[in-house]
C-alpha cells in the first residue's frame, strides 16, 4: 500500500514539474510516515513543507497543487491538507478489505519477494574456540540468524559463514596443556573448555618454561607440525560440538558445513602478502608489515597502520579477514557480504573493506556491510557477568532460562502435565533470552533482565507465545465446524479496522527488517499486532456471533492474525506453542 502511494506521489511530482510549478531537475525525496493519531488518515507526508521553497510558493498551495496532480486511483478515500502544509491520505476500505484476501490467499501472507535477488554471504556467530560460547556471543548468532532468515524468506540466496577463531597464539598455550595430560584426564578436562582454558592460562603465567613451549607449539601448529594439527584438531573438535549444542538448543540454523575456519585461509595468507606488496600498499614499519591508507587517522591525525604481517612473520586477524573477503566474493559468489560482529570492531571492518577494494581483493558492484551491535549488560550497568564474577557460559544461562520459566508456568493455572510443562518451559525460556535481544534496538547495549524477559507483561516472548495460543484457542473452540473461507472481509468496528491496518503493514515491516538488518522492529510489529488483536476480542464476539458474514470474517481476521504472529515469529527464530 506504502509503495502505490508513493508511486502515485511520484507520478504527482512528475505531474507539477511538467507544469513548471517545481524546477525538473529538483531531486525529491518522498517520504510517508503513519500517523500515531488515526483522525489523521493512514499515512502522511510532509512534501509540501519540503519543497515550498524550490517552487517558491506556500505550502499550503503546494499541497494543494500536489493533491491535485495525483492520478485517478482506487487507493485513496481522500487527501487533506492539514496544518502549515502536511497531507494526510485515508487509505478507501475496499483497497484494505483487497490486502487483507491477498495475505488470506497467500502462503506467504503477501510478502512481496525481494526485487534484486543477491547472494548474500552472512558472517556471524563466529566465535573463538579457545573459549566456550558465553553471552557475549549472544547476539550475533541470534541477530544474525534472523536477518538470515529473514533475507532467505524474501527469496534472496544466503550463503552462512561461521568465522570461527582457532588459529591464535592462545592454542599455543591450550595445546602445551594439552601434552601434559594423559588421555583420560584430557577427556575430563576437555568436558569444561572454561576450567580448561583457565588451567592453561594460569600455567602460562607462572612457567617461562611453559609460556615457552606454547610458543613453540603455535609456530609448529602454523607450519603443519603433524603432532600439533592431531592435538590441535582434538581440541577444536571438541569446541566446535559445544557451539553446535548450543546453536542447536537456540534453534539458530548453524551447521557444522557452515564453519569457516580462519585456520582454513592459513595457505592463502602469504599470497595476501605478496599481493598487496604487488599493489605497493606495503610498508615495513619496525620490522612489521603495515598498510597505511589516508581514509584512517588516529586522533592526533597520526596514521593508522593496519597491520598484515608480525616482525616474526606471523599473521594477523585482518590478514585472514583479507583472505576470506575474497574467498566470499570470488568462491562464493556473493555479491553482498554481511557481518554480525560486536560494534567495538567496526574500525576493523571499515579498515578491511577499504583495503580489499583498494587492492582488488573484492570488484565490482558488491555491497559489504557491517552490522554492529551494542553489548549485553548486568543490572549494574556493566558487561554482564556470572555471580562469581566471571564470564557467563550461554549453555549454563540457557539452562537458568529454562529453569525459570518453568517456574513461570507453574504459577499460571494450568491442565498441562508436570511432563509437557517441561517441554513448553524449555521453549518459553530459551524464546525469551533470544526475544529480548532481538526486541532491542541493535546498536545499542541492553540490560540483561530476567525478570523484564520473563514474564507476561509487555513485549516479551511469553507475551507472546500465550497470545497466540489464545488466537488458537477459538479454533479449538471451532472444532470440525468450520466456517466459509470465502466469506468477504467486514470492516464495521473500529477495532477491526485498527487490526486490519495492523495486518497489511506485515509486508513493510519485513523489507524494513531486511534493509536495516533491525529485526526489533519485527518484534515492535508483533507486539503491536497482538495488543490490536485483543481489543479486538474483547469487544467484537466471534463465536458467539449471530449475523454469519461478521462472524466468518472476523474468523477470518483471527486466522490471520494467527498465521502473521507464526510467520513473524519463525522470522525471528522462535518456534510457537499450541498450548501454554
Ligand atoms: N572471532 C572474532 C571474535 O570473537 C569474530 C569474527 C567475526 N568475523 C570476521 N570475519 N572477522 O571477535
């Protein structure tokens, strides 16, 4: 509806600069907003305010001119000016009542498929294997799985990349811990990468003679010291499955195909090198290799080097970032490559996407984008923590989701079975960790909240997952009965036409998400459209309702509303519930 109005406002401005009321090559930037306040129509632009000035005339009479040079349409009840010269469109009823069938006959509820289909080469999740997975890696597996889902629902390809870090100085340390344990303490210790790592750690810190042989073993492991890679590999094994299981509990569509490994670009590094040397971006700059390029300066205006090779030869994060930008486009195929990385490295991407255009790692017509995100914090208002102090492991954080929830549920009155409450709490609560990431606002930090997450008040996954057992709930109540599907479309009560209009705008929300990477503005609409949907049975009988054609069409507007809460919700990675 969005995109026929602008279109019919665009043939308008079309229409007046013919006229010679505004100058041709005036550039005009429509844009539409909806009113909070419905008595002022169902959008409104304030494109007379704009372009009084370049058609040096009063807005008021621009709009006026602007109204009047729309095409004949069936999109528009009408168009008024309001104050100092915004207009206000009322969209007619028989164009919502259309919408509304299009989504009921759609198996897609309408969505519009994306224009330019890309291959879209998505980097997230992508953690370090020295560590077990914790709550800092949070959100862009889950950000990131959204948005993929989110992009392949709009018939893009997506190509998933798990960028996974397991090629630092650190296994090193991890790997000359790891020959001093015989085989079945390795096993043991393995079972908790954390206690693991820290074990190694605080030898590295106390023994030269250790922190010595863990430098050994690095520069054995990059150059294919077989007794390292089998070690190495053990380790990594081991790792890996842990992300799997927690990938697999958080129902993000990560597989193990998908990890890239930065070990895996270790070949190509020194052909970076030498490329880039070819180009001459190189410059030695105490014995390391550097890149200096004028688009980065430090704060004092002091260059910034981006660092490619160590003095000993070792590489660097941006070097297999160089390698794999590269492998995206030109193995890949991927012609808009997108990266879920805490927004802390967004002067390494911008670094990395300069430098790979300006070397010709990546050509052409490619997008790369970094989507950065802010940090998960405690209530105190720092980097969340566990109670001892430490990093939070996300597999002990999702158990504690699913603790509570249970005990959520189990204070709600409830015919469910001790066994199928569990089963319902393992949902619930794992919905409820990823909807309160996703619901905020990206790029900003949020404070992790259980008791905000955790409930069923406001916009919160439990909220929800019961509204749409409630919409459920009146075909349970149906039964085999059924009603005519065929049935027209009534828009008498305001609460249906409030709902209705909520309804439509899921095919915007969607692009929205997808050209913002935002999926809370997803999580905004849901919120919104459940709130709408229950005013709406509070005040307009379905079942109990005698006159047949309001009966089945507001059956109607419950079905939709049911399938437009699952769609929105499998969008975002979070399954529904039948019963709760
Ligand atoms: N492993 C990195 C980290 O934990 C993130 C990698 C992100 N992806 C990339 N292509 N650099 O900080």
């Amino acid at each position: 509806m969005k995109e026929q109005l602008e279109q019919l406002l665009a043939d308008a401005i079309g229409q007046i600069k013919a006229d010679g009321v505004l100058p041709a090559d005036q550039t005009v930037n429509i844009q539409l907003d909806r009113p909070r306040d419905k008595s002022h129509g169902d959008f409104a632009t304030n494109l007379a305010l704009m372009l009084a000035k370049p058609a040096k005339s009063n807005p008021r009479q621009l709009a006026e001119q602007i109204i009047a040079a729309i095409p004949q349409n069936t999109l528009l009840e009408k168009a008024e000016i309001a104050g100092p010269g915004f207009i206000n469109f009322s969209i007619a009823q028989d164009q919502l009542k259309g919408q509304l069938q299009a989504m009921y006959d759609s198996k897609r509820m309408a969505v519009a498929e994306a224009e330019n289909k890309r291959t879209i080469v998505i980097d997230y999740s992508s953690p370090n294997l020295a560590k077990e997975m914790h709550v800092g890696h949070l959100r862009s597996a889950i950000i990131g799985d959204a948005t993929s889902r989110v992009a392949e629902f709009l018939g893009h390809k997506v190509i998933r990349q798990n960028h996974v870090g397991d090629w630092g100085t650190q296994f090193g340390m991890l790997l000359a811990h790891m020959e001093q344990l015989d085989n079945q303490s390795a096993e043991y210790e393995l079972s908790n990468l954390e206690t693991f790592y820290k074990a190694a750690k605080q030898r590295f810190d106390d023994s030269e003679e250790f922190a010595n042989r863990a430098r050994e073993l690095v520069v054995k492991l990059q150059s294919g010291d077989d007794y390292c890679l089998r070690l190495w590999n053990q380790f990594i094994e081991v790792s890996l499955s842990h992300c799997q299981e927690v990938y697999d509990r958080l129902g993000v569509k990560l597989t193990r195909d998908d990890a890239m490994a930065e070990s895996a670009y270790n070949d190509k590094l020194p052909g970076v090198i030498e490329h880039l040397r070819e180009k001459q971006l190189l410059v030695e700059d105490q014995g390391a290799q550097c890149v200096f390029l004028d688009e980065f300066k430090g704060k004092e205006g002091e260059p910034l080097p981006i660092i490619v090779q160590k003095k000993g030869g070792g590489y660097l994060y941006a070097t297999t970032d160089l390698a794999a930008i590269e492998y995206r486009q030109k193995q890949l195929g991927g012609d808009y490559l997108m990266y879920f990385v805490d927004a802390r490295q967004s002067l390494h991407f911008e670094q990395i996407f300069t430098l790979a255009r300006k070397a010709g790692f990546i050509e052409g017509d490619i997008r790369t984008e970094h989507f950065g995100f802010g940090t998960v914090m405690g209530r105190d208002g720092k980097p969340y923590k566990s109670r001892d102090g430490g990093v939070t492991k996300l597999a002990d954080l999702l158990d504690e989701a699913e603790r509570r929830a249970l005990s959520l549920l189990q204070q709600k009155d409830s015919d469910l079975s001790e066994q199928q409450q569990q089963q319902i709490a393992k949902v619930v609560g794992i919905s409820s960790v990823k909807y309160a990431d996703l619901s905020k606002n990206r790029t900003s930090d949020y404070i992790f909240d259980w008791d905000l997450m955790l409930t069923f008040e406001g916009n919160t996954a439990p909220y929800l997952l019961y509204a749409y057992t409630r919409v459920n709930s009146i075909f349970n109540r149906l039964g085999d009965s059924g009603f005519d599907q065929g049935a027209e479309f009534v828009l008498n009560d305001e609460r249906e036409v409030a709902l209705a209009n909520q309804l439509v705008r899921f095919n915007e929300v969607v692009h929205q998400v997808y050209d913002k990477a935002m999926p809370h503005f997803l999580c905004g609409y849901l919120f919104d459209l459940a709130g709408r949907f229950s005013s709406f049975y509070e005040a307009c009988p379905i079942l109990n309702q005698e006159d047949l054609a309001i009966r089945n069409s507001r059956l109607k507007l419950a079905r939709l509303t049911a399938n437009t809460l699952s769609q929105g919700l499998e969008l975002l990675g979070i399954p529904t519930l039948e019963k709760m």
